[in-house]
C-alpha cells in the first residue's frame, strides 16, 4: 500500500500487488475505488459501491491517466463517466 497524490485533493491510499503474470492495482477514495479489470464491475454493483475500471495498467499513474472503462451505478450517480480519465473520476471519488 501506498499514497497516490491527486493535486486537487490530495492523497488516496493505492494497493499495487505485482501477480504472476499481470499487476492487481485500486486506489481507495473517501466515496469509491478506481480498480484494474481483476476486480468484477458485477461484483461492485452487487454491492452498491461507486466504482470505476481501468484496464492495460500495470502502476498508479496508467491508472491516473488511462480512460475509464466500466462504472457502477453509484459511480455513475457521483458523475463519472465513461472515457474520462481515472484521475478526474478519482478527484470524484475523494
């Protein structure tokens, strides 16, 4: 685990786990998570979180900067949207 800095709110906690053959990366904010595509986008729904998905990124800044490619409803109802950038989704998610 460590501190991903976002400018325009400060820090997040992000979870990097280096696996076999591909990076398990999420970074928590205060009302949702950015996650790679090993987490399930049914899952979260399933349990109301506000998440969005990133895929092919392998550290924190592919995930700051790679376009959002699935989001929850609850995300969704917080404004994210599909294509914007995992860190505008992440200053929504703080």
């Amino acid at each position: 685990m460590e501190s991903v800095e976002i400018e325009a709110v400060g820090s997040a906690t992000g979870v990097h786990v280096k696996l076999p053959n591909a990076d398990f990366l999420l970074i928590l904010g205060s009302k949702g998570y950015i996650m790679c595509g090993y987490l399930n986008m049914a899952t979260a729904e399933k349990k109301g979180d506000a998440a969005a998905m990133v895929t092919g990124v392998s550290s924190f800044a592919d995930v700051l900067a790679a376009k959002i490619a699935a989001v929850s409803s609850k995300g969704k109802e917080l404004g994210i949207t599909e294509g914007m950038t995992g860190k505008d989704a992440l200053v929504i998610l703080s």
